[in-house]
C-alpha cells in the first residue's frame, strides 16, 4: 500500500456524501473559487494520493462551506493518525 498523502481525504468525501455533491459537482465548486481541479485531481485527494497544499485545503473548505479545522482529524484521532503518517523507527 502507498504512503497516505494527506489527512484530510477521507473528511472531504465524508462532507461531500453528507452535501449529496458529486466529484464533478464539488470540483466545479472548487473551480469557481479560482483552482482548476479536476474531478481525477479531486478522487485522488479524496483517496489520499495525493497532498493538499494549504491554499489548496481554504479553497475545498470554501467551496464545502465549512472551516479548515473541520477537514482535520477530530483530536482523539490525531495520536493515531501521527503513528499512521510517521511510523516509529525501529
């Protein structure tokens, strides 16, 4: 399995679902904000291929109307999530 990208892919597909928008939908959303995505670009973030720039992360969470916060990891997840992302050395 390749390295996960980013942390927020899994929250973009849960609020988009929860909004009832497809791929194409909330990418044309994004793209009226001023990025160019594609729905390719979008599934990739959404399956954590891909990183999320921070300018990147203010325009999805515009375009979803929610806060940046909202796209993180709620903080009971992040210990995990760290241990995920950066595995101890051995």
């Amino acid at each position: 399995m390749k390295a996960r990208q980013n942390a927020v892919g899994p929250k973009i597909r849960h609020l988009r679902y929860q909004q009832g928008l497809t791929q194409n939908e909330l990418s044309a959303r994004i793209g009226l904000l001023g990025w160019d995505i594609s729905r390719g670009t979008l599934s990739q973030i959404e399956a954590q291929l891909r990183c999320v720039t921070d300018f990147e992360l203010v325009c999805v969470a515009r375009a979803l109307g929610v806060l940046t916060d909202q796209l993180l990891p709620s903080p009971p997840h992040v210990k995990k999530m760290l241990a995920e992302f950066f595995p101890a050395k051995p």
